[in-house]
C-alpha cells in the first residue's frame, strides 16, 4: 500500500536530522544553561535550512538535580535525586523501612502505583525513610510523604539508576499546587545496592540520604516553526516535542528533535501544498519541570489552541534501535483508525495503540484536543524478553532511557528515516484531509462499554443509567452524522466545525479531572474519571460509602450533561 503522502515522504533524508543527533549526542541538556544551548542549536539549523523560526522567551520554574548518596551500614551508595525531591545536602538520618512493591511488567502500568498495602500503613511509614521497589514516580513519592516518610529510596529495576521527576505538580506550579510541592529527600539506586539496602531495613538498620538540587526560575526558550496553510491558515496541527533531555539523551529526545527538523524542512520546501498551517514547537522543561514547556505554551496561547488547533501530535523516542514494531503507540480512541491506517501505508506494518498516560507532554487534554503519537515504535516483545529488558517509558524499550547510557547507539538510521516518513505522513494527513479524520463513533463505544463496567462493579450501589443513556443518544447521531459526511450531504467546513468542537467536549469528560484550561496531576486517570470511583465502591465500608456515593451522582451528572451537550451540537448541524 502506497502513502497518499509517498511524494512527500520520498523527500525525507537524513542528512540534517542525523547530524542533529550526532551533536546532540555530545551535548547535555538539563541544567539550564546547556538547554538554552541547545535551543539555538536548533534555531540555527533551521534558519541554515532556510526555515523561519521563533524563539518564544519565558521564565519557567525548574528543579535541577546534580548528585545524591546514599550510606548506610559503613557503605556509600551513589544515587540519583529525581527533580523536586528536596535539596538536602546535609544529610538526613532515619531508620530504613521497606515497603513492598511490584516491577510494572507492561507500560500500561508503569505509573501506576504498586506498592503493597499492609505495608504502607502509616504507623509503619511515619518518621522512617522509606525504601521501595520501582521507579520514583510522583504516585509513590506523594503517598509516602502523606503517611509522615522522612524520605524515600527507589529501588530500581536493573543495574542502573534512571533520572526522573518526583512530583505530581504539572508544568509550573500555580499557588493552588505549592502544598503538593515534595519536601523530602528523593533518591533512585540500582537493584544491586537496592538489595543490600533492603536486609539493611530487615535488620532494622538506619541510613542517611543526602541530594544536591537547585530549584527555581530559569529563562527558557521555545523554538517555533509555522508553515502556514494556503486555504485555511488559521487552523493548524501542533507537531511538538522535548529537546531538553537527561544527561544526552539521543533516543530521548534527540531523535524526536531531528524528525521535527526533517519534517519542518520538507514542509517548508511544500508549502504550498499545505490546505491547513502545521506549527512545530520544541519544549524546554520537559524533564525537570515536569512538561513545563509545553504547559506554559498551552496556558499563553489557551485561546488561540482552543479556537483553531484541530489536533496536537506529540514526537518523543522515535529512531531508536530494534524498535521494528508500533506497538503501545498513543493515540485517543477517534484517531485509532487513522493512525493505524496511516503506519500501515508507510511502512506496511500492523499498529496497536493504548489510551495516552497521564505523562509526556500531553499538557492539552484541558482544552480538548484529538491527539495521538508519544511513545513511538517500539522494540518487540520477545526481543525485550530475551534481553531481560525490564519496563521503560521511552528510547523504543531501550534500557538506556533516563540514563547515561543513552548515546549515539541507541539511534538507528533506518528506523529513524523510517518514522520520521511516518510523523510526516500522519502529519500531513490531518493537515490536508477534507474532512478531519477522526471517527467520535469509536470513542462513544468505548464510552458506553467503560460505563457498563463501572454499572457491573458497582451493582446496585450506584446509578448510572443517566450517563448510558446520553452515550447511546450521542451514538445514534454520530452514526447519522457521518453517514452524512459519507454521502458527500454535509459540507466539509460544517463536518469539520463539529468534530472539532466535538473533541472540546469529549477530550475533558475523558481525560481530565480539572476544569478546562486548568492542569491535572501527573497521576494515571482512568477513562471518564468523574464516575471511574464506581468500580470501587463494593470495597467502600459504611463509615465511607455515603460520601463515594455522592461524588458519583456527580460525576454522572458531569459526563451525561457533556453528552448530551455533544448530542445538542450534532443535531445542530443535521437538522
């Protein structure tokens, strides 16, 4: 099968993304100084390409992490202190408990909390530093911290320890987060040392963490490329990535900084062929700011995001090695069949997507955009198994993610000229298509199917038939919506308002805890999260069943009056 785009995609080369990654590859870019480095890097290389950029400036609050150990029983361990974990360079000494917890096997479940719930009692937790299995995902860290930890040490899975951030605070914090802020110290080991630590707590041993940040306001810099459209500029698709990375990070992001550098190349030589504008952004504060780059770009520009963005494509670890497979691709659930279609057409390969994590730069479910791409191909199954490759969130399922092993080796060229060929033709896709290509009949069905298993687990305990009963309606208009669209009865520009307003509506009730234009946690949410609470309450007791109740009367009442608002919108445009 050919790519509607395959004139397009035969233009991609690699002269200029590889030597991006190759300078990247010898570059740090997460203390501040070195990341604004990076970002003229970038300008340079387009304005050498003959491609029109912007520089945006802005001051974003950052925590930068430099060294952390660990010592206890007459050894130093080294560690790693994830960012926002407290500056405490003079050491904190507690008796060392150890709370169990399980390796997410599938990345499904990597940020999902897992530790063992006898253990993380709060008589056990209080006034001790906690030690657990994983990675210090802000999930984990918060609980601990709630339950009185002095601090906590991850253990991680393999024989490195991985960079991270340790909050749950999205983007810069408003007054509102700064209770949320993590104000104890933070360190990540390798499994090894993890190991020796772990009979150090079972002998009731004592240990001393110590971790060197810096915390504050940092200017950063934003490059922004707009190739603007020829029939309606106004809208556009947000292509965007983090250039930022720890230490070099080539698989994570060099190779998602060198794609969108190809793709601005090739369709700024094209432009003419462009119907709507595709803006490409470079986000800053990626890693040590929890997306903060991307976050302050959606709060500055909400309105025009809200008015024109038809869809946001997010560009992180493509290129990386082994990575032969799509396979735990992102993608909301109205852009599953396009992006299945579009990967098959470029490299006539199968695609499996997943619901996006609550992670990457995903920093605009609360305006409500159709969004798809993250994580990008993928290593497959049994290659990973025959590694002994424990779960990662990037680099293609490289092990080498977050760490300082992530180097020009993890970058190959084939799979690289690859997916960028595939970004490219998803981009221009969207851009170009007569009628936005984003099926709501999909995501309604799995509306439906995700409300009759919350109703299942509730029982008789909750209602929820309200909402069940907006999904069918709002699927039955769908389905004459675009049987219209089909038979060419209903013009573009009129299909393409709906669908577009459509995702302000849907893209919220499903992904967002938050009122629109304000950030949720960077904590999983589970699909229409106001009634998700239904399938817990047969583990509600008296004393708590009451108060679980009513917060589901009232997230029913959220997601069957945005349904219906949806099923208003649609009619509308029918009658």
């Amino acid at each position: 099968m050919k790519s509607s785009f395959a004139h397009l995609t035969d233009q991609v080369t690699l002269d200029a993304p590889w030597s991006l990654v190759e300078a990247f590859s010898t570059m740090p870019r997460w203390q501040p100084q070195d990341v604004e480095t990076a970002a003229h890097d970038i300008a340079k290389r387009l304005q050498e390409l003959n491609v029109p950029v912007a520089l945006l400036e802005t001051d974003l609050y950052l925590s930068i992490p430099f060294t952390a150990s660990v010592t206890a029983g007459g050894t130093n361990f080294n560690a790693k202190p994830p960012a926002y974990a407290r500056d405490c360079r003079e050491g904190l000494s507690a008796p060392l408990v150890h709370v169990p917890a399980t390796f997410s096997s599938s990345i499904s479940t990597l940020f999902v909390k897992s530790q063992d719930a006898e253990a993380s009692t709060k008589e056990n937790i209080s006034g001790n530093i906690v030690i657990s299995e994983g990675f210090s995902f802000p999930g984990k860290i918060h609980e601990f911290e709630q339950k009185g930890a002095l601090g906590v040490i991850a253990i991680n899975p393999g024989a490195d320890s991985h960079w991270g951030i340790c909050t749950s605070i999205w983007g810069t914090p408003t007054f509102d987060d700064l209770p949320r802020k993590p104000m104890i110290p933070v360190a990540a080991v390798n499994n090894r040392d993890g190991q020796k630590l772990l009979k150090i707590a079972l002998s009731g041993g004592e240990v001393t963490i110590k971790t060197e940040m810096e915390e504050g306001w940092y200017k950063s810099l934003i490059p922004v490329v707009e190739i603007p459209g020829s029939e309606e500029p106004e809208k556009f698709v947000l292509l965007h990535g983090h250039y930022d990375s720890w230490d070099v990070g080539v698989g994570d992001n060099a190779t998602g900084d060198a794609t969108m550098l190809e793709i601005a190349r090739v369709l700024w030589a094209n432009k003419d062929e462009l119907k709507r504008t595709v803006r490409i952004a470079w986000w800053p504060g990626h890693s040590t700011g929890r997306y903060a780059g991307s976050t302050w770009y959606a709060d500055t520009f909400a309105l025009d995001l809200n008015e024109n963005c038809v869809a946001q494509v997010n560009c992180d670890s493509p290129g990386c090695r082994w990575a032969t497979e799509f396979r735990d691709v992102s993608w909301m659930k109205e852009a599953e069949v396009y992006c299945q279609k579009t990967i098959k057409e470029v490299t006539g390969l199968e695609a499996h997507g997943e619901r996006p994590h609550r992670a990457g730069d995903y920093a605009f479910n609360n305006i409500g955009l159709s969004s798809f791409f993250m994580l990008s191909s993928t290593m497959p199954e049994a290659l990973r198994k025959e590694k002994d490759y424990y779960t990662v969130g990037g680099c293609g399922g490289n092990i080498a993610w977050h760490t300082e092993h992530d180097l020009m080796e993890i970058a190959d060229r084939d799979i690289l000229l690859r997916d960028i060929k595939v970004y490219l033709a998803a981009v221009m896709g969207v851009a170009n298509a007569d009628v936005l290509p984003f099926d709501w009949r999909a995501q309604v069905l799995e509306f439906a199917q995700t409300i009759a298993a919350y109703q299942t687990a509730a029982g008789d305990l909750a209602d929820l038939g309200p909402a069940a009963m907006a999904a069918s309606d709002l699927s039955t208009e769908l389905n004459g919506f675009y049987g219209a669209v089909d038979a060419g009865k209903l013009a573009p520009e009129s299909a393409n308002q709906v669908i577009q307003q459509l995702a302000r509506i849907l893209v919220p009730v499903n992904h967002t805890n938050q009122p629109r234009f304000c950030h949720d946690p960077a904590l999983p949410v589970l699909p229409l999260p106001a009634i998700a609470l239904a399938q817990e309450l047969p583990d509600h007791g008296v004393e708590t069943l009451g108060f679980a109740q009513t917060q589901i009367v009232r997230g029913t009442n959220r997601v069957a009056a945005a349904l219906n608002d949806a099923t208003r919108l649609v009619r509308s445009v029918m009658s």
